[in-house]
C-alpha cells in the first residue's frame, strides 16, 4: 500500500510540475530513400534532414519514439490504420488528402519540376511526352499528376523511391522523371553525375490550389483525432524553427533555405 501510495505521489507530483509521469512512446513513419532528407546509411541507420528533425522533435515533447522506415506508398495507409502515429515524410497536402487528416505547420516548400537530359527540346504537353518512358515513383503527389495529365500519352516506369528513379536515368532505362526540385538538384543536378541532366525552370505546385500562398508547403501528418498530438508536434517545431535548431539541422544536409520563417538565423554577410 505504501509503495502504491508513493507511486501515486510522484505522479501527482509530475502532472503538477506539468512533466509526463513517463515518456510517450509513438511510432513515425519515414520514406529511408528521399535524399537528403531521408537516408539510409550502410549501416542501416535511418539518417538525413528529417529523421534527425523528428529526433529532436521528440526531445522537445519528451516522448519515446521510434522511427520506421517503409516505401513512400505504405506510410499513409500504415498512418490510418493506426500502425504508426504519425509520417516524419515530407506530405503535399492534396485535394484529396487535406480534411482526411490532420498537418503539422508547414517544414519546407518543395515544389516539382520535370528531370530532363540538357539536351531536352520538347514541350511538356501531351503531344511532346508522347512516346515517353517516364520515371514515376509509387504513391506521391508526383504519380498522381503525372498519371492524371499524360497517363495516356507517356510510358510510366514504376519505382518505389527516387533513389531506384536516378540510377534508371542513369542507365539510359527511362527518359525522364517529374519529382521535388531540391532533391532532384541536391541528388543529382548539382553533382559530377548530373552533368547531363537539368530541372525544367517550371514550379509545379501540387497542393491545394485553394490553400492560401503562405500555406502552400509540405507538412508532416497524423490521423484525424489526434488533435493534441499536432498541437505537441506544432509546438515543438516552432520552438525548433525560434532558436534556429532547424536551421543548424537543415545546415548539415542542405546548404540553402528550404522555409521562409528560417531568416531570422541567417549567418550575418561579410
């Protein structure tokens, strides 16, 4: 009786103090292939921008969690049938999604653009994708804007990540692809392999078209429900993006804004 009793001191004691009697355990789910902002290492550590984002999300909530790597196409539908809290992927918020779940604040603008050879004359019409073996990956916004406008002209090739899409590109096995400009141009653009390759100068935004300019970005997502889980997340990902953490995370793996609420921790010129 007494050591219950004592238990249920240190509990009151904590709920006073405003501290969890014990950490909350969640389960997140994350892509693993989406550099660099999901990566797995050799090892097999789930690493890149936001894994170690989710990391200290946690900290900040002080809950347990653990992060579960999985194919793009399986987070949400893991997500609703409650096989994980919450994705820690980057989630367009379409019309399609939006209303069906609940978002975080937004982490990144992260619009779309056609992945091209340098050479590449033709329009981005249905007439000029015409024959095309296109690069598509499973279970994106992407898919779902490519299939939807040129499904009937192109020859869509399936993948389950962008990392498989680079190296077919590579390989000469697909002409093209269509995907999230800052992955595209860290990955591949920007580097000795990609010499021969360009992202088309049109941004695609495939949100919402009713959102709001200043909503227009990418989000992390929960069920329906969990209304105080978004409130916790939100909270700490403000107090992160406030004392520049993001920005200092964001700083390891990509080296320019990905958030206009970033400008406050810009390095000072000179």
């Amino acid at each position: 009786m007494r050591v219950l009793l004592g238990a249920l001191v240190l509990v009151a004691v904590a709920m006073a103090c405003g501290q969890p009697a014990a950490a909350d355990k969640l389960v997140l789910g994350n892509e693993g292939a989406y550099p660099p902002f999901s990566i797995l290492d050799p090892s097999g550590k789930l690493t890149g921008f936001e894994p170690e984002l989710a990391r200290v999300m946690c900290e900040r909530m002080q809950a347990e969690c653990e992060i579960v790597a999985m194919d793009f196409k399986a987070l949400i539908p893991s997500m609703m049938a409650g096989k994980l809290d919450a994705v820690v992927s980057q989630i367009t918020p379409t019309p399609s999604r939006v209303g069906h779940m609940l978002f975080t604040m937004v982490l990144m603008r992260n619009d779309y653009s056609f992945v091209v050879p340098v050479d590449w004359q033709r329009p981005f019409t249905k007439e000029g994708l015409k024959g095309v073996k296109m690069g598509v990956v499973s279970g994106g916004a992407s898919s779902k804007y490519v299939m939807d406008t040129f499904g009937d002209v192109i020859t869509p090739v399936w993948y389950d990540n962008m990392v498989q899409v680079k190296l077919e590109l590579l390989n000469g096995r697909v002409d093209a692809s269509f995907g999230a400009r800052i992955n595209w141009r860290l990955d591949l653009i920007d580097t000795p392999e990609g010499k021969g390759w360009k992202l088309d100068d049109k941004q695609y935004w495939l949100g919402d078209p009713n959102l709001p300019e200043e909503a227009r970005g990418l989000s992390w997502i929960t069920r329906l429900g969990n209304e105080a889980l978004i409130e916790r997340m939100n909270k700490a990902l403000a107090s992160l993006i406030e004392d520049c953490t993001f920005t200092k995370l964001r700083d390891r793996y990509i080296n320019f804004p990905i958030l206009p609420a970033e400008s406050h921790c810009a390095k000072p010129s000179g």
